[in-house]
C-alpha cells in the first residue's frame, strides 16, 4: 500500500470541513475524489501533502508517518498539480520545470537531463519551449508543464487539484489523455479532486465521493453507478446523464 489517510479531521470554528476521512491507495492507482463545491474534498487533498495540519487523524506515505519528517521535507516526496498550473510568471518554461530538482540540491547535468525528458513526454521539446515564459504558453500547455514540474522530482505519488478545469473540453480531452499515458509509462499514483464525474470516470480506476466533509462512498464507477448508496452518488450519476440526454434531444432538434 502506497497511501493510507486514516480518520483525517480538520475544523473551522464551528464548520467541520473534514470528518473522519479514510481511505487507501496502491501503487499505480488513481483515486478521485469528487463533490459539491464545500464538500471537503479540496481540504483533504492539503490534509495529505501538509499544507494544513488535521486536528485528527493520520497520513502516511510508503509506511512512513506524514509528522515524522518536517513538513517542507514531507511535500518535496509528492508532486502537486493545482488549478491553472500555478506557473512562476517570471520563470522559464525549463525553471519552472526544475524548481523541485534545485531544492533537491540535484546536479546541473541530472536536472537537465530529467527536464529535457519531461518536455519531450509532455510533447513541448526542450529546443522549442525551454526558454519561454508561461504568458507564451496557451492554458493547456502550462497544464502540462505543472505536471512536468510536479513530477520533475521522480515521486511515487501526484496530487492534482482540478487540474483540468481551467481549459477548454478539447484540451480537456487532449490534457486527460496524455496525463493518462504519462499515469502509464512513469507508474505514479495518483489523488485528484474534480467536480466532473465524467472527468472522474476517464480518468480514475477508484471515486470517493463526499459530502459534508466524509466519503459517502467510494469504489469502482461500475459499482457507483451500479449500486449508488446515497443521494449525493445517485446525483452526481444523473448529471452527466442528463447533459447527455439533453444533448441528443438538442442533435435531434437539428
């Protein structure tokens, strides 16, 4: 087992944004955790790499505990992929790709050979694209560089915090896609937040879905869609059936 939350916790005040969340991930597997805008699903994904503390609860990584390491120690052993890349504006394309490998104190020539082979499995060759700025970049193009930089580093694990919804469907197809035969070729796993069930169902080989701030269930999309065991499942399930229907009956009109 690659990733184990057990019990994780967090509160605001009086708001629990976080209830007693456990699940586990193997090597290779990507789980999704999908839900309504507040269900705690964004929260957890900081909860795993420590960018807030649970007020319960425990994470660990490979078998090592999440507070047996200091927390900058922690984030550097897995990759983070956010919303709109989360690019340094002012950085090339090749710097922002490196800046885990330069905290990692790795040599000149091992960081540029690992950068060059990032933008070569990310289809933006190193000769063309190095020396640019992201402002050069379309949005689907510093998606991938976000998730070049996030795997820069060679972690078993990735978290991805909506990582596709910034750009257009197509990208979106395209973006979903590669991430995929990346998630083939490398082997890392992987944690990603998304309020897209279709998103979650090309994507995901397991779906956690919350509400409240607890996974209402979680399992394969077969057995979600199979056997929905709560009205936030079976609302989730409906939805893109519904957009679906009235795309056919919007085909048909024409």
């Amino acid at each position: 087992m690659l990733l184990t939350a057990q019990s994780l916790s967090k509160r605001y005040g009086d708001v629990v944004a976080v209830d007693g969340v456990s699940f586990e991930l193997d090597r290779g597997e990507t789980l999704a955790l999908i839900g309504a805008s507040g269900c705690g699903k964004t929260t957890t994904l900081k909860l795993l790499n420590r960018l807030i503390e649970p007020d319960t609860g425990e994470v660990r990584l490979a078998g090592d505990g999440a507070h047996a390491v200091d927390a900058h120690e922690w984030r550097r052993r897995i990759g983070y992929v956010v919303q709109s890349a989360g690019l340094f504006p002012h950085w090339s394309v090749a710097r922002n790709i490196a800046a885990t490998c330069a905290l990692l104190e790795w040599d000149e020539g091992r960081t540029q050979a690992q950068v060059g082979r990032l933008m070569d499995m990310i289809g933006l060759p190193a000769a063309d694209y190095a020396e640019r700025k992201p402002a050069e970049l379309s949005g689907g193009q510093r998606q991938r560089v976000g998730l070049a930089r996030a795997l820069a580093a060679e972690p078993d694990l990735i978290l991805m915090d909506e990582p596709f919804s910034a750009v257009d469907a197509l990208t979106k197809e395209s973006l979903i896609t590669d991430v995929s035969r990346l998630r083939s070729e490398i082997g890392f796993a992987a944690v990603i937040v998304t309020h897209d069930f279709a998103e979650a169902l090309a994507f995901a080989d397991r779906i956690a879905v919350m509400d409240a701030g607890k996974i209402v269930q979680i399992g394969t999309a077969d057995e979600l869609v199979r056997s929905p065991s709560d009205p936030a499942v079976e609302a989730l399930i409906d939805a893109p059936r519904r957009t679906a229907a009235r795309v056919a009956d919007a085909l048909g009109a024409g």
